[in-house]
C-alpha cells in the first residue's frame, strides 16, 4: 500500500493558468492601403495583461529557463548505444507494422547502478523506458516489449547482428528533430506594416546592430565549415557574412534580412523571404514607440513560419521588451514570459530569447501538420529497413535469444566469434559516432555550453549519516518528524534526534497540521491498523520537559473510533472551510470531519478546548462503498462552497471520481494494460477549475473534471488534456509548480507541469523519498569519493577505451566498497521556495529549539497560532514581490571554497558565520551566471576544457547567498546530484 508520500502528493495543488503562457487570438492587421488583411488564430504572449504597461525592470526567475526535452537527456541511441556493445531486435506488432527494439545495460552516470535502457521504434514515434538490472533474473525481450504495453505481436522479435543496422536506427532517431537551428531575423522600421517594406529595409539601425551582436558573433560565409543553416558558403549567392552562436552545445544560424542578398529590381525581395518566410521560429525586430502600430503576423505573409518574437529596445532605459506569437496548433512551450516582459539585463535577455526560440521550435514539430509529416517519415523508413532485412530472416543474421543470454560466458569454441563480432560491432558504432561529432550534428552533450546556473532542484543535506531506515514523515517548522525503524524521531538538521514514539508505534502515515495544532498518525498493519491523533502542543510539551516516549499502549486515548484495519487514509490539506479525512478499510471508505470551532472564542473556552482530547473533535459522516479497495487516494474540494467535494479513488485498472455526498462513482480514466501499478492523483486547478494529474506505471494524463447536472461530474476531453510516459517507472510523483517530480529507486526526472516535458534528470542511488507536502525530503546513499562537477580527473587516461572517439569524455566510477565497509545514508531536503519561487510561510525555527515555539498556555501565541500555507497557488504579483526582494539568490551564484568530501559533518559554526557574513552582501567572489558560451567550430572536433565537464552547468559548489533562509542557505557540496557532472554515461562493457 502507498505510505504518506503517496498520500502526499495531493498536497501539490497549486492554482496556475495557461494564459501565463497567453491566450489565442485572432489577429488581424492591415496593409499601407487600408486592405484587411487575412489572419490566423495566434496564441499572444505578453507577460502582462496590459501590454502597454509601464517598461519596469524584470522580476522574472532565472531558474525557470531550461531547454525541454534536451539532447542529452533524449537522444539515448547516439549517447548510450551507439558505439558500445547493445543489442538490436526486429518484429511485427499485432497489426503486422515492423518495429525495432534497441536493448542495453548502461551504468547511470558512472553510480554503479546497472540498468537496461531500452528504445521501441515504430511507426508512431520513440518510446523510451528505463528496467532495474538483476543478476539474477533473465530479462527477455518479450519483458522488454510487455513494459512498454507491446503484449501482442504477429511473430517473435528476431535479434540483428549486421553492423550496419547501428547507422539505420542513428538515421531512425534524427527525425526527434535537429541538433542545430536557424532563426530568422527581420529588421522591421517604425509605421511599416508589411512584409515588403519590412524585407526591403537595406541596412538597419544602430539599436538592430546591437541586438545582432548580442545574438551572436559576425561570420564570413565563404568558406565557414560550421553549421550553415541552407546558406551559401562556396559563391557568396546568399550574401557574405550573417550571425551565428552556440547556445548549450546548438549551433544556430541567423537568416538576417538585412545580410541576405537585397535587389532594388525585386520589390518583394524574394531571395530575402526565400530564407526567413522558410524559417520555424522568425524573430522581427520593431523600431519605434510602444504606442506606434504594433506588429501583427498576418503582415508576414508565410505558411511555414509558426512563432514569431517581437523585441523593442528601449534606448532611454536601455532594456529590452518581448512579445510572442505562437500559431494556435503550437503546444504551449517554456518559459513563461515575465511580467512585465521587460529585460534590463541583456544577457538574462539573450539566454531568455533563444531558450524560448529553441524550445518553440521543438514545440512546433508537434504540431499536426509537422507531426503527420514525421510519422509517415519515420513510418516509410521502418517499413524500407524491414524490407532490406526481409531477405536474411531465414539467414544466419537473425535468431531468438533473451537479452541476457549474452552476459554469461559462452563455450569457448563460440566465444571468439562472439568477440570477433562484438569488435567490429563497435568499430562501426564508433566510427559512425564520430562522423557525427565532426559533421557538428551530436547531442549537445558532446559541445561546450559554458553555463554555469544554481538549479532550483539541487539539494542540501539536512542530516548526514542518517543511521536509521525512513518510513514516512513530514515537516514541523524546520524539523522533520520521521518515522524509522526505531520508532518516530524528531530531526532537525545535524542536531542530535529527539526520540517521540518507540517502536512498538510503527507508523505508515502521518500529517503535522500546525495551524490546527493537529499530529495525524496510521500505525501498525493490517486487521490492528489504526489512525491516532495528538495534539502538536502536547508532544511539544513533553518534548521540552524530556518525558518519557511514548509506546503504543500510551496512545490508547488517541485512536478514532471506526477506523480499526485501515490501509490508506487522505486529508483535504488546504483546510478553506474544514478538516476531511477518508479513511480507506478494504473497500469501504470513511467521511471524517473536524468539528467547526466558533471563531470568536473566549480566553477560558479555547484552554478548555486545548485540554480536551483531540479525539473528541472529530465526527463521522458516513460510508461511501466501492467495488474494490482503493490503492490511490486524493481528495478535491469542490470549486465553490455550494458545489460537492471529490474522491479521487484508483483500483483495478481505473481512476474514478467518487461525490462525498451522494457516494456516486463516475469513471475518469481506464488503464488499458495488462498490470497496472498505480502511483497518484494530483489534484492541479488551472484557473479555477478542477482537474487531475493521473500518474501509473510509465504513464502521466492530464484530465480536467467538470461539474454537471444534478451534483453529478462529466469528465470530458479538453484540448488542454496531454499525456506522456516517464522513461523510468516512478514510485511516486511530487508536483511544485512548474515541475514535476517522478522518483524512482534510483533517479529523480524532472518535468514541466504545463506539457510534459522533461528537463533533467538526476541520478541518486538508493534514493528514498520520505516527505513532499512542503519541501522535499528524501534519503540516499552518500558518495564514496568527491566526483566534483570539475570533470575527471587527468589521471584516469588508463581507462580510456582505444576504441574511444575524441570528444567523449571518459567517466570517474566510484571506488568499489572494501569488505565489510557500509554505505552511509544522509537525509537530503529539496527547498519548496527554491522550485516555486516563493517562502512557504511556517515558522522558521525547530520545536527542538526551547521557547521559540511557545506552548498553548499562553493564548494566541501557540503552535495553533502560527500561519502555515502549504497551497502552491502562484500569482505573478507573488513571484514578482519574492523575486524582487531576492533579486540576488535568483540572479547570482556565491563562489564557495574548495569541494567538501561527501557525507563529512557540516561546521554548524562556520556554516551560521557565513550566512551573518551574507547579510552584508554577497561575497567577492560572486559569479553571476551568463550564458555566453559561443564557440568555432572547430570545438566541436578538438578537446577543451569543456570536455571535462560539458553537463558542468547542472552543478556548482556555490552556496545560497538568501540571508533569509537560515540553514536552508547553504548546500552541502556532498550533494548525490553532483556525481552525475561527469560528461556521459558510458554503459558497462558486456565482453
């Protein structure tokens, strides 16, 4: 059954909008005649509502700037397969469409963590899923095909030994998209209203020539050996020089108006439009006041062209402003302009500019008409590949073998010719692999990006060697209450951990409502499971007056009555009219509710009402039955007062949608696979109305709840429904607006809320997630050796493999363990305010420090009294507000000493002087993260700095420069992310 973090994950419900990311609209304009002209429907980015709003300096989160769907993080077959030793299957589904199975076992980032990585081609596009690794289990490809719900298929996968099939499926992944891009630039003159004024403008202005040289750098065409972008480099015939950069490992090419060839014959200028109306992603640069005629795309005569960016500069304040327009099919794409979108750093604009022009541009090849035009790309080069192999079936190049049967050593007669086979096998990969290096077209992974930024998921450690195992837990204040093998502790930081219940206790669940003064418990198992409540300020109490623990038969006064086997309980967790609890007993569930208090109490009636048991202030409502007990539960409060609260219930292999007052059950979502391991419901509300993030096995759908007739919920498609698939099956799936969080025994992958899309994964062995309904607490294995975001080390040039091409950077794997040695656990805390952007307000000492959280003897001072907010609901005006009073943590990085060893004891002294020594500023040794990181081409064939460290952005030793944050301030550099700073993830070699 799903212990508290499960329970938890409702608790992320953040009100948000899609209209941050604007609104559609149909725009029209009209031409110098007066004509109207014909327009689309766009969708309108402003970052305001007001878009002639006063130009104020940004207030914008620089962590929210990411890539989505990153090469490195997706394109597996050049990064983990090819070039090493995997296998590659061939088959026909039940519908007779080919398909193509790619298996092998990788080591995540050199962590000693095996594990299969596995890539199903098929006419519908990629699936991609991670498997655990077990030395002694057979993994078939029947398994294989099974987890990525391929259970039927006409005639069993054949393996395909040729070597050349490495070059096919390369050909297979390029169509995710390309590596490298080109962007149209057009220099647009105050009053001009269409495209031909706008192409036929000779030379720009001093202002547009910034803005170029802030792009990129000036190049001369002839004879450029980079990515050219479909521009001439042998006769000049598309003009002589044009702007280029590298963004995070992406060669861009610009298309500027004003460097393509210009013809005064030509009053269309068609040379001109040939390039920029062919271009995805056009970036019109406008002159001219905010109150001239602003620019609509109807002007830009071009079907191709989806996204355009319109930037003005503000020459008296010297800043930047942007607008976007995404034709309607564009999926929504990040980041959400600010608000107001107005840029006064110009290298936060550069980064800004191009991440969202990259990002849009990947957004767009999911669009129909580019989608349909994929599939039935990749659907004719499967169905060719298959032909070509149609002949050898019955050959020796095919037969049937699980996947594991390569990793036993084979009779010695066989295993040469194996060996022999393998060897070429990877001399071709290899060869193949570095082809595509020098032709500038790998994964970002292998280029230079030269971005160093403080990620809003890294984490700190809260306690180092956390000796027991963690059950569940959650926070009170700045400590954790945390139920372990020993009993339930009460840890704050690396203090000594106060003991609160013993063992005979042994809790599955709980919640710590401090604005209720309320300690939520489900103990024990089975037919003896029962939920308790305490008061928070009598545990207090005897905390500071070193009372004895309690055990289980101290907490007989605490059960609630009716609640005798329970399995799985949830709360409504923002508490905006009163307390809920259901109670899961098999199948049958139980309404609770806390009774209403009036609020104008007396002095004398709220003692009185502190003394009473806390048991005495619950009710029972009724019994709602189901046809199965429920392995998920979340509870959705009712958009209005007068409207019915939700169940949201998962068992059998169905989501349904329970009413609390008619116990009526609505199905929301049935799983179509033949095993179903249900992980959450999230309850996400997008501008007011309810709607569900439905997460099993791989999958992850988006279903919005609408309220209907007669009490009733009619669960319809709504165009803002999406779905997509984890690559690795997440245990559970924590939600802070805008990420979302799946946790595996090994990763955390990191993805937007808005669409899906990932953005990093980190690697954490051992990990165990523990707590989520504030910050994030988890548990993993300390590091053996400090493997520094500095790359590795030049000592290690005796592991290189002689087959081992330039450019790929050779991994630092961890010491082994010595015989009889341990691996520590520390207990790790991802900060809410770093991922949401904004303080969660509850007090900020622990109830370990004496008279800080003073009892309820005194009224209306007590842990009751204390406002606690745990809603993710994020207005623009909040991040503004958090973001300008902590401009400094959201904009800089503090240079911290010299690497720490992983899992050493923090200085707690040295620690609280550098944060007294923060309140006066940021040290001198400030670094303030840029993303200037342009490079030659010839980067990308020879070996840098860059080389030792390309994913080096992802991590720092730097510490949190926010005077306010207390601990919460400075990271230890023992942080498990940091140990996936090594450039590749080079899979373990299988001869």
């Amino acid at each position: 059954m799903k212990s508290s973090v499960s329970e938890d994950l409702g608790c992320r419900r953040g009100d948000f909008s899609r209209k941050h990311y604007g609104s559609v609209e149909l725009l029209i304009s009209s031409d110098a005649d007066g004509a109207i002209q014909r327009a689309g429907r766009f969708r309108v980015e402003n970052g305001s509502s007001d878009e002639n709003a006063t130009a104020l300096p940004s207030t914008w989160r620089r962590t929210d700037v990411h890539l989505e769907n990153p090469e490195y993080h997706t394109r597996w077959y050049f990064k983990y397969f090819l070039g090493q030793v995997h296998q590659n299957y061939i088959g026909n589904d039940a519908e007779k469409s080919p398909f193509f199975l790619s298996v092998t076992l990788s080591d995540q980032n050199n962590q000693r963590v095996p594990q299969y990585r596995a890539i199903l081609w098929r006419k519908t596009g990629t699936q991609k899923i991670c498997l655990p690794y077990s030395p002694t289990k057979t993994l078939s490809v029947k398994s294989i095909l099974s987890a990525m719900n391929l259970d039927k298929f006409e005639k069993g996968p054949r393996e395909i030994f040729h070597p050349e099939i490495q070059k096919d499926l390369l050909v297979l992944e390029e169509q995710e998209g390309s590596v490298n891009f080109k962007f149209g630039v057009l220099f647009a003159k105050d009053g001009q209203l269409t495209d031909d004024e706008m192409f036929s403008n000779e030379i720009g202005s001093e202002a547009f020539q910034k803005f170029l040289n802030l792009l990129g750098d000036t190049i001369t065409l002839k004879g450029w050996t980079g990515y050219r972008g479909g521009l001439d480099t042998k006769n000049d015939t598309t003009g002589t020089n044009s702007v280029y950069t590298v963004y995070q490992g992406h060669e861009i090419m610009f298309h500027v108006s004003t460097m393509l060839p210009y013809s005064k014959e030509n009053r269309q200028q068609v040379e001109r439009k040939r390039h920029i109306g062919n271009d995805i992603v056009t970036i019109v640069f406008q002159e001219g006041e905010e109150s001239s005629p602003a620019f609509k795309p109807s002007m830009i005569r071009s079907h191709f062209t989806h996204i355009f960016a319109l930037v003005r500069y503000d020459q008296n304040n010297d800043n930047y402003r942007l607008k976007i327009f995404s034709e309607e099919s564009v999926p929504l794409f990040g980041p959400p302009l600010p608000s107001p979108p107005v840029f006064t750093d110009h290298q936060e604009f550069r980064d800004f500019l191009l991440v969202k022009l990259i990002n849009g541009e990947k957004a767009t090849l999911e669009t129909p008409t580019f989608a349909q035009k994929r599939r039935r790309t990749l659907d004719m080069l499967i169905r060719s590949l298959y032909q070509d192999l149609m002949p050898d079936l019955h050959k020796n190049m095919l037969n049937r073998r699980s996947f594991s049967d390569v990793l036993p050593e084979s009779p010695k007669s066989a295993r040469k010719k194996e060996e022999a086979r393998q060897a070429e096998f990877v001399r071709i990969g290899q060869a193949l692999k570095l082809k595509s290096i020098v032709r500038g077209d790998a994964p970002s992974s292998l280029a230079a990006s030269g971005i160093c930024k403080k990620e809003p998921w890294e984490p700190q450690c809260f306690c180092s060697n956390f000796p027991h195992e963690a059950v569940c837990a959650d926070p009170w204040g700045q400590a954790l209450l945390v139920s372990t093998d020993a009993g339930v502790l009460l840890v704050d930081d690396d203090l000594p951990s106060v003991p609160v219940f013993d063992k005979s206790l042994l809790v599955k669940q709980m919640h710590v409502l401090e604005t209720l003064d309320l300690l939520i418990l489900r103990a024990d198992k089975g037919k003896d499971a029962r939920l308790f409540v305490f008061r928070l300020s009598t545990v207090q109490k005897g905390i500071e007056e070193k009372q004895p623990v309690k055990s289980k038969s101290d907490c007989r006064e605490n059960k609630l009555e009716k609640t005798k086997g329970c399995h799985l309980y949830a709360i409504n967790t923002h508490h905006s009219r009163e307390l809920r609890i259901v109670v899961a007993i098999r199948n049958k569930l139980l309404l609770i509710t806390r009774k209403h208090k009036p609020s104008g109490v007396t002095s004398i009636s709220l003692l009185s009402s502190l003394s009473e048991s806390p048991v005495e202030e619950f009710q029972y409502i009724r019994e709602i039955c189901l046809s199965d007990p429920p392995m998920v539960m979340t509870l959705v409060d009712g958009s209005t007062e007068e409207s019915d609260n939700l169940i949201c219930v998962a068992y059998r292999h169905q989501f349904d949608v329970v009413n609390e007052s008619t116990g009526e059950a609505f199905r929301l979502h049935h799983v179509e696979a033949s095993r179903v391991n249900f992980v959450a419901a999230i309850d996400v509300y997008e501008d007011g109305e309810a709607g569900l993030l439905l997460c099993y096995n791989y999958s992850c759908i988006y279903k919005k709840v609408c309220p209907f007739n007669g009490g009733s919920f009619l669960v319809q498609p709504s165009a803002s429904d999406f779905q997509f698939c984890w690559n690795q099956a997440p245990y559970a799936i924590v939600c802070a607006f805008p990420y979302l969080l799946a946790f595996t025994t090994d990763s955390i992958e990191i993805r937007l809320v808005v669409n899906g899309n990932l953005v990093h994964t980190a690697v954490v062995p051992q990990l165990q997630l523990v707590a989520s309904r504030s910050d994030i607490y988890f548990t993993a294995t300390a590091a053996i050796n400090d493997v520094s975001s500095g790359g590795s080390s030049k000592g290690t040039s005796a592991h290189n493999s002689p087959q081992t091409p330039p450019g790929r950077d050779t991994p630092v794997f961890p010491s082994s363990l010595g015989e009889g040695e341990i691996q520590s656990k520390n207990l790790y805390k991802i900060p809410l305010r770093n991922l949401v952007g904004r303080s969660i307000e509850r007090p900020l000492k622990s109830p370990l420090v004496s008279k800080v959280i003073t009892p309820p003897t005194c009224i209306g001072v007590g842990i009751a009294a204390i406002p606690v907010t745990h809603s993710l609901s994020l207005s623009r005006m909040e991040i503004k507000e958090i973001a300008s009073r902590t401009r400094r943590e959201l904009l800089g990085l503090s240079d911290e000493g010299g690497p720490r060893l992983e899992g050493a004891p923090k200085a707690k002294s040295k620690t609280r002087k550098r944060l007294e020594e923060n309140q006066g500023g940021p040290k001198s040794g400030t670094v303030r993260s840029t993303s200037s990181d342009r490079v030659t081409s010839g980067s990308l064939e020879s070996p840098s700095t860059s080389e030792a460290n390309p994913e080096g952005r992802y991590h720092s030793t730097s510490s949190d420069p926010d005077p306010a944050a207390d601990r919460e301030g400075s990271p230890v550099s023992g942080s498990p992310f940091q140990l996936t700073a090594s450039s590749d993830e080079d899979i373990i070699d299988l001869k």
